[in-house]
C-alpha cells in the first residue's frame, strides 16, 4: 500500500532492514535469557526458528501463494506458544503449555482465514501489481471454502476451555460476542462474496478476535489463581 512507511518514502528500505536485523538480535537474545531463567532450551528452540521463518517470508515465501498467508499465521500462534512455554518451563505446568498450544491454534487459524480473506478483497488491486496471490490464481470459490472451514472450527474451539473448567464464565460471556461474529462473517462469505463483503468480513474478523483476547485475559484469572 503506497501510503505506509517505506512505499511512501518515510523510512528508506536500509533502514527498515537494519531495524529488522536490531529486532531479530534482540529477540533472540532474549530467548537465551528466557532459556537460561527458565533452566530450559525450550524458548530458545521455537524463537530461533520463528525468526529463520520470517527472514525466509520476507525474502520468498510472502510471494508464494497460500504458503505466505500460512507463514504469517503460524507466526501468528507462535507468540501465544512461546510465552506459554516460557511461564510452563517455569511453573512445570502442563495445563499452561495445554492452553498456549491451544491459543496458538486458535489464532494461526483465525488468522490465517483473515489473511485469505484479505487476498480476496485485494484481488484487483494485486492483478495490477501482477501478484500471485491465492484467490488471483484459483478464483473465489475455494478461498472462500478454506476460510469459511477454518472460521468455523475456530469458532466450535470456542467453548472447549469453559467446558473443561479451564476458563471461569467470564470468559465464555465475552466469548459469546466473537462467537456471533465469527459466524455471521463465515455465513457472509459464501462463495463469491464482492470485495466489499470481504473487507467487511476481514474488519469483523479483526474485531471478534480483538474481543477473543479480552476473553483470554479474563478467563486466564482462573487458571493462574491455582498455579
């Protein structure tokens, strides 16, 4: 998009890439430090690979259709594993490494949904740019069938860590409302949804999600309330 920072000129690319490679320093020096407070290899293990993955994105597979929008959302679960990780190394809890693997999944799959969704609404503003993207090179139809699919997993997921006791009820209340969303925005898209549908559906999806992390926080006060 010609507006954000480096298209419009406002950070030059040397300068975003020396970021980058600062960002990627420290956050691998901080998996060491995590590794060594926790008395674990284990935060080291996922980090190190997560950022090889994001290099490798960066460089190639962003152009790779449907593999891109698969990095960005396993990325995506790994931030809800890692820290997981670290506080169930820490604890010796697997209840805690249970429910970060169980985040993790929920948002690689809701992301990843967004982000097919978001191909969808783009479409023919990447056919200029002679972009390879999904949709662009199998049509709406499938996309469409892989999103809906996958937002209406996510959603039956919903329920799983109120009803194993878990999550207290507070975080089922708040889940209600990414529930209805959720599934409105899989009813909306269909099989040819208009690229204005998509980006309604890619808002809502951003939204419920939102919501979904609220939902998180408040139902995690049962968990740590026992460790």
């Amino acid at each position: 998009k010609p507006n954000r920072p480096i298209p419009s000129g406002r950070i030059s690319l040397e300068n975003a890439r020396n970021y980058a490679f600062v960002l990627f320093g420290i956050g691998i020096v901080l998996s060491f430090l995590d590794s060594y407070l926790v008395n674990s290899i284990w935060p080291s293990v996922i980090v190190l690979p997560a950022a090889v993955i994001m290099y490798l994105y960066a460089r190639n597979l962003k152009a790779m259709p449907l593999i891109g929008n698969l990095t960005v959302a396993t990325l995506t679960g790994f931030c809800f594993v890692i820290g997981g990780v670290v506080i169930a190394c820490a604890t010796n809890s697997l209840k805690i490494l249970f429910i970060s693997i169980y985040l993790g999944l929920f948002a690689m799959f809701m992301t990843l949904a967004r982000e097919i969704v978001k191909d969808m609404e783009d479409i023919e503003g990447d056919k200029q740019e002679g972009a390879r993207t999904f949709p662009i090179l199998y049509g709406k139809k499938i996309p469409s069938i892989i999103s809906i699919i996958l937002i209406v997993v996510t959603t039956l997921m919903c329920p799983i860590l109120y009803i194993f006791k878990i999550f207290n009820v507070g975080y089922m209340l708040i889940m209600i409302v990414p529930i209805v969303i959720f599934l409105y925005s899989a009813y909306s898209l269909k099989l040819n949804p208009p690229e204005e549908t998509c980006a309604k559906v890619s808002k809502n999806l951003k939204i419920a999600m939102l919501i979904s992390f609220v939902a998180f926080v408040v139902g995690s006060f049962n968990v740590f309330s026992f460790l």
